[in-house]
C-alpha cells in the first residue's frame, strides 16, 4: 500500500498551491498531517479542511485564536507559532515539503532532516545558507532531500537512470525574467509592478523579484552545487526564454540529457512526491513542441544582472559567504519592495554586504547551524544598515 504521509509547511504560499493540486489529484496516496501558513489564516484553514489534514500551524501567533475559530469543530489540531512549526517539521512523515520563502525556512528544514524525515525541498534559501551543514546532517542521517525546484528536480530526474561517474558538468536554464530585453538605463529604474510582470511562470512575490534580477538563479547554482557535489566550474547557467528545458546533463562522451515540460511547478512536485514512482499532474498542459516551434538560447549578461555574478562568487568563497548574499539579497528585496531602494540598488546592497562582511571576518567558523543562523543575521544587520545609512 502505496499511502504517504506528508506535511506541507507553506502550505498557503505558491508552491503550497501547486502541492495541494497534487495531493487532490492522487487523493488516496496521501494523508497529509500537518500543513503550516503564516498569517494566511483564511487560507490555511479552507486547506486543511480540503486536504483532511491532521493540524494546522499558523507561525504567526496573533491568528491563533482565529484558527482555532476557523476550525472548531472539525477535529483538526489547531496550533501556533515559530516553535510549532519547527516542532511540525521533526514529526515524523514520509515527506516534509519544504516552502516557506526565506531564511525562516532553515530551521524547519534542519529539523526535519535532523528527525529522519525525507524533505522535498522548494525553500532554496535554506539550502544556500546551511549548504554544507545541511548536506552533511542528511548524510549522517541518512535522508534524502528530493527537489522541487523546476532545474533541480530536472537534473535529479535525469541523474537517477544514469551513472554519475561520467558528468562534466551540469546545465540549469534561466527565463532570462521581465527584464531579459532591457538595456541597463531601463532595468535601473524598473518599478516594483514591472519586476513582478514574469513572462513565464506565476510564483511568490519574493523569487518573482529574485527572477527580474537573476538572483535566483545565483540561489540555484549555488542550491545545485551543495544537491549534487558539482564544483563551481562544472554549474553553467543558460537563458532560455520559453522555459520549457528546465535542466541538462553534460556527459564525457559528449552526450547531453536534458528534462522538458511546460512551465507549471506541478510537474516537478509531482515527480518529487512521487519519487521513485510517477504520479497524475492532470492539471499541466501537455508539451507540444510543434506548436510551440521555437526553443531559443542564449548566455546571460552579467553586467545588466550584476546578481547572477556575485552569487557566483559567494559559491566559490563558500562558508558563510552564501549566506551572506542570501541574507542581504532578502533585506533588498523586503527594501525594494517598500519603496526605500531602486531596483538596481539590489545588486549594490549585496555587494557592498558581501565586501564588508568578509573584510570583518577572519575565518569564523561555519559548522553548525548556530553559525548558519549567525551569518544570516549578520548579512541581514549589514544590508539594513547600508538601506539606511549609506546607499546615496
Ligand atoms: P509564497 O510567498 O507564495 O509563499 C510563502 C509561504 O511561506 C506561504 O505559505 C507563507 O505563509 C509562508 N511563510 C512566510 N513566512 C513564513 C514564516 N516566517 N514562517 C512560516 N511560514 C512562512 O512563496 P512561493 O510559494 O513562491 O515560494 C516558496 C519557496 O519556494 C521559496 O523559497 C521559493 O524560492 C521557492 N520556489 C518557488 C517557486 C514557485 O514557482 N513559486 C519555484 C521554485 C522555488 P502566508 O502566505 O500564510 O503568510
Ligand atoms: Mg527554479
């Protein structure tokens, strides 16, 4: 019998959704325990009763009361705050489903790894950050971090049928984001509603900006580079606007596999919740590449996306510096989006955080997720000084 247990923890973001369409869709596979919101309380309560769940956690306590109002009644657990959400994540389940946005999600993920449990992993900040603390607590327990990440889940489908031996290197595509056709002038005064305008695919707020700037896909290479134990020259990044290639393998005898689909994240959480087996995605417009008639390629600019180079950067300093350029590039986007930065002052920001956190630092340790935590805060401290003090 072939039913898992799953836990959802941001169940009411953008990936929650995606995921709640696959659990419907292959209902009897399932039995959601735990689904975990913020302060979508409305939401997160219609969601649990919809997916049967066990309990729902609201991480903000102020909506506890109005959980538990919203849910009285139904025999659904009702509880809240940061504590119960990381308390969710370590009970055991078949899989924890990793996507809440941000640095908040390291905790959870540790500790879900730390109980055993298998992540499906869409929360890529946490894996930037933790990289090397992470990869290791999974291996010393034995666990299996299965991505949900469009490029990531493409590769891990790819790698699973082949032997690993024979890589070179290893291909994640970009959409290239809203501002792919711009020249610098534009992208410099670029409002908040343009960089929320993504040609391809509907997401969060957070990684839709992390699109418009390539930050992501800085998060991503450095998220592949910890996933698969590829070095940092052997991760190339290409712009391919239809977003229909999600990921490629390059191998020694010269052959290349690739994974394609339609730009719906339900395809790769399919494959991720389904893993070793395939599940329904019924929902997913099926590819057809006739009618499509054009998949196009390109390298991507480094000087109009300034991003995409320092995440490079971070990866190969390693220790703390991923999550330096993690931490700033959050308290950027949180400045950006209350109107208190332009949109090219990103990629300052998290530059002039990275400069002056590893001129501070001679060599703080980075072992445990302490200094994980550590190095989140400070990149955050700095970029928040620089928002106020020193950026005109
Ligand atoms: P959303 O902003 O749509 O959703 C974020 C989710 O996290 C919500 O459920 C939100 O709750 C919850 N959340 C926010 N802060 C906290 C907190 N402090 N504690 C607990 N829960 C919290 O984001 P997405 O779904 O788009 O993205 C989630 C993650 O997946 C990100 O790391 C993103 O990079 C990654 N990802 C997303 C893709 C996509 O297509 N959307 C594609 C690939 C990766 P609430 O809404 O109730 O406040
Ligand atoms: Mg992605």
């Amino acid at each position: 019998n072939d039913t898992r247990t799953i836990a959802i923890l941001g169940a009411t973001g953008s990936i929650g959704d995606s995921t709640a369409d696959i659990v419907l869709a292959n209902r009897d596979r399932f039995h959601v325990t735990t689904l975990v919101g913020h302060s979508n309380v409305d939401k997160l309560a219609a969601r649990a009763k919809a997916l049967r769940a066990e309990r729902a956690v609201v991480a903000d306590e102020r909506h506890h009361q109005k959980l538990k109002d919203l849910l009285a009644g139904t025999g659904i657990d009702v509880a809240a705050g940061r504590r119960a959400v990381i308390a969710s994540a370590a009970e055991a389940a078949d899989l924890v489903v990793c996507a809440m946005v941000g640095s908040p999600g390291i905790e959870p993920a540790m500790a879900a790894i730390e109980a055993g449990n298998t992540v499906a992993l869409a929360n890529k900040e946490a894996l930037v950050c933790a990289g090397p603390v992470m990869m290791k607590l999974a291996a010393q327990k034995g666990v299996r971090i299965l991505p949900l990440d469009s490029e990531h889940n493409a590769l891990f489908q790819v790698f699973e049928d082949t032997n690993r031996s024979h890589i070179e290197a290893i291909t994640v595509t970009a959409s290239g984001g809203p501002f792919r056709t711009w020249d610098a002038e534009r992208i410099r005064s670029a409002t908040l509603s343009d960089a929320l305008n993504h040609p391809n695919w509907t997401m969060g707020q957070k990684v839709t900006i992390d699109s418009a700037t390539l930050a992501n896909k800085g998060l991503e290479v450095i998220e592949a580079h910890h996933l698969f134990a590829m070095s940092p020259d052997a991760i190339k990044v290409v712009v391919h606007p239809q977003s229909i290639v999600h990921g490629m393998v390059h191998y020694a005898d010269g052959s290349v596999l690739a994974q394609l689909g339609m730009p719906d994240m339900r395809t790769p959480i399919a494959a991720a919740l389904a893993w070793p087996n395939r599940y329904q995605a019924p929902q997913v417009e099926r590819l057809d590449l006739a009618t499509l008639s054009t998949l196009s390629f390109e390298r991507p600019d480094l000087e109009r996306f300034p991003m995409l180079g320092l995440a490079f950067d971070a990866m190969r300093e390693g220790a703390a510096a991923p999550a330096l350029f993690n931490a700033a590039n959050e308290a950027a986007v949180t400045a950006f989006v209350e109107g208190k930065c332009a949109f090219s002052d990103i990629a300052t920001i998290v530059a002039m955080t990275m400069d002056q956190a590893l001129a501070a630092s001679t060599s703080r340790p980075f072992a445990s997720l302490e200094d994980v935590l550590s190095a989140d805060q400070n990149g955050q401290r700095l970029a928040n000084a620089i928002v106020d003090d020193q950026l005109h």
